[in-house]
C-alpha cells in the first residue's frame, strides 16, 4: 500500500471571522466540529525564505556606480595631474639652474640646507593624512555619500590645522628648546640632530620656512581631497599659475640681490595665496549639510592608516635626505659638498617622477575606488595595471639619464657643479631598483 505524501504545514494566529465560520454536525453518532482550515494552516515552502534586500541593492548598485564613475575619470586626472607635475618640474628645474647661475655655490649649500629643512618639517607634520585622503574619501563617497564625504574631510582638515598651528609655534618659538631636549635623548645620532637644529644658516631663515610649512600643509590636503575626487582641473589652473608667479617673481628677487631669504619669503608667500584659493574652491563642500543618519567614518582607522605611510614616506624620502645632510654636516663635510649632495638627489628623483607623477594621489585614489564593495578581483586587476604602466614609463626615463648622468650634469649646472654626475649615477640606480620592484605601488594597495 503506498503511503500518502505528507506536505508540512506551520500554524498561523487565526482571525475572528475565521472562528465565526464554524459549525458542527453529527454524523455516525459522532457530534464533529468542522471549522475552515484554509486560514489556519499554510504549507511551508522547501525553499528558506530570503529577507528583502531592495534597499541594500540599491546602496551597492550606487556604490558601484559611484565607483565606475571614479575610475572612468582617472586617466583624465592622470593627464591633468601630469602635465601639471611636468610644469612643476620644468619651473622648479629653471628656478634651480635660476639659482646657481646668480649665487654663489657656497650660498647654493645654504639654500639646499634650508629647503631639505622644509621638506622634513613637511613630511613630519603631515601623518600621512594625504595618503589616508585618497584612501578613505573615494570609499566614503562612493559607498556613503557627498554629507559623509564632507564630514571626513572636514575633522581631517581640522586636525591638519591643529598640528600646523602647534608646529609652527615650536618652530617660531621653541627650536632650541627642543634642540635641547633632543642633546638630552643618550642616543648617537641625536648630536648630529640638534647640529642641525641649531645651524646658524637655518635659523636665519626660520621665519620663511615655518609660514612655508603652514601654507604647504593646506594646500597638499585639499590637493589630496581634489584627487579622491578625480577632480583635478582646479590644481591643474591654480597650481600652474602659482608656479609660473613664483618663477617670474624669482628672477626679480635675484635680480634686485634679495638672495635666498628673498626667495624663502616668496615661496612662503605664494604659498599662502595657494592655500587660500583651494580653502575657496573647497567651501561648498566643507559646509555640506550632515544629514539625520549620516554615516560617520571612525577617525581611529584613518589616522592609523595614515601614520603607516607616514612612516614609510619620512624613512624613504625627507628623512633620509636630511639625516644624511646632517651627518655630512656632522662629519665636517664642506657646504659645497653638501650641495653637490642635495643636488644629485634632487635630479634623481626628478627623472624618477618625471612621467609617473600624474599618479601622485591619483593612483591610490583609483585603487580605493576599485577596493569599494569590497571587490578584490577589481582592486587586483588595478594594482597589476597601475605596476605595469608605472614601470613603462619610468624606467626609460631612468637607464636614459644612468647612462648620461655625468653630462647631464654638465649641461644643467655647468662645470662647477661637474662632481655632481656620479652622485647623480648612484641615485639614479637606487631610484630603478625602487621602481622596478613597484615599492610605492605596494604600499598604496
């Protein structure tokens, strides 16, 4: 005898009018209640049940948007962001060769040591908070919105002010104090440390350079923001502009023998207007109204991400640099040397960037972009692109001026400053075997 097949059936509450239909009947002696079971039992289906996800969609299918939409607009940032570093180089190349063809090589040192000291400074006060810009703000964007966005971008301006207004005073009003509390650290190199700290020909231009840094800091965090957003136009005209005033206003300060504070001042100055002008673009969206659920990115997170960059950028690039001139310094080297120094590794990290510095923020702001869902395969794909294209067009560049470096040299500075072609040999092989291996690329993802 075959079984009957059995459905499964759940209880459901019954409703009032369900229960008024009842009634009973006899039948074979028997008094049966018969009720209708139509609303009282449901069969349970064999398949689970699934939640209802149309508002989730709709946030990923955005967020995915959103994301197609920053990556569409990377190569154009690339090629705003390239030829705007290409210009930057071109002026600050005829500013140096502006330089050393009006002062003295002996002056040349002084003002090597004094922008390696801007640079450091920079690099210390910045925390990475440009690199952790083009990290989380394309994520905030495209996943949470244009009010999210903004709040993020405003607590880390904020705390970009606060630390310039805390550095510029130490350095206005508490270097050698700090010069002293770093004679007091028992560690080796801290003496070449506070020599440095404590050069006459530094502190001689304190002034400059500590106004320098404060317009500096402003200016690189919305040039960061502007990259998250692919929106690179505005740096391309203000930044080109700037460096085309600075340029023209420096033969003038040469010319009248203002000399190297003259040009400290400028950059101090320019820098300012810059950092003004970005202040002004970026208004409307600072002041975006946070909305009732607005999401907020923990700060935690992105100050962590930050500081690992940070680390890595001050110990590859400002820290090495002023560290070793302050061993040379140390060592009793001449400032001429010094010179030859910043001179060399100045050059060489020029043709390092030269084709590449379109990438400058733009890259880590496509992969971050491509990283938003949480895509892995997407962010792959793009790091192995980014690599490659990078290496293409910066190794050319690089064997080119390995195998002409002394008459490169030669050709840029003239033949006073001829000892300049080996150092510049050796940087140029560190800088292929930096590229090669895609070091910064590695980082970024």
């Amino acid at each position: 005898m075959q079984k009957p097949t059995l459905r499964p059936f759940r209880l459901i509450s019954p409703k009032n009018s369900q229960l008024d239909n009842s009634e009973q009947r006899e039948e074979n002696g028997r008094v049966e209640e018969h009720r209708n079971l139509s609303g009282l039992i449901e069969p349970i289906s064999t398949e689970a049940e699934q939640p209802q996800f149309g508002d989730r969609g709709a946030y990923i299918e955005d967020a995915e948007e959103e994301a197609r939409h920053l990556l569409q607009r990377t190569p154009g940032s690339y090629l705003l962001n390239q030829v705007y570093g290409l210009w930057v180089f071109g002026s600050l190349f005829l500013l140096t060769v502006l330089v050393t063809r009006r002062l003295s090589v002996a002056e040349y040192g002084v003002f090597a040591v004094s922008l390696a000291a801007f640079n450091t400074i920079a690099y210390i006060v910045a925390l990475g908070l440009e690199d952790a810009t083009t990290t989380f703000v394309p994520r905030v964007f495209a996943e949470h919105g244009r009010a999210a966005a903004a709040l993020l971008i405003r607590r880390l301006l904020t705390l970009r002010l606060v630390i310039l207004v805390l550095s510029v005073t130490v350095i206005l009003f508490a270097l050698p104090v700090l010069a002293s509390l770093i004679a007091a650290i028992p560690l080796s190199g801290a003496a070449g440390v506070v020599a440095g700290l404590r050069d006459p020909g530094l502190l001689s231009h304190i002034t400059p350079i500590a106004i320098y840094v404060l317009g500096n800091g402003i200016s690189s965090l919305v040039t960061a923001v502007c990259a998250s957003l692919m929106r690179m136009r505005f740096v391309f005209v203000v930044g080109s502009l700037t460096q085309l005033v600075l340029l023209v206003l420096s033969f003038f300060v040469l010319q009248f023998g203002w000399g190297i504070n003259g040009i400290l001042w400028l950059f101090a100055i320019s820098s300012l207007f810059n950092a003004l002008a970005f202040l002004l673009w970026l208004t409307p969206f600072l002041f975006e109204r946070r909305k009732p659920g607005t999401y907020v990115q923990p700060l935690k997170a992105v100050v962590q991400l930050g500081i690992s960059a940070w680390l890595t950028n001050l110990v590859s690039g400002a820290l090495l640099k002023q560290v070793s001139i302050i061993l040379l310094g140390f060592f009793l080297v001449s400032i001429v040397q010094i010179g030859y120094f910043n001179l060399s590794f100045q050059l060489a990290h020029a043709a390092s960037l030269l084709l590449v510095s379109g990438f400058g923020g733009v890259g880590g702001a496509a992969l971050a972009a491509a990283f938003v869902g949480r895509n892995y395969d997407r962010l792959s794909r793009s790091w192995q692109a980014l690599i490659k294209i990078e290496t293409l067009l910066a190794a050319p560049v690089l064997m080119f001026c390995l195998f002409n470096a002394q008459n490169i040299a030669h050709a840029l500075y003239g033949a006073n400053y001829d000892p300049v072609g080996p150092l510049l040999a050796i940087f140029l092989f560190f800088n292929i075997l930096v590229r090669v291996i895609g070091t910064t690329d590695h980082q970024y993802a």
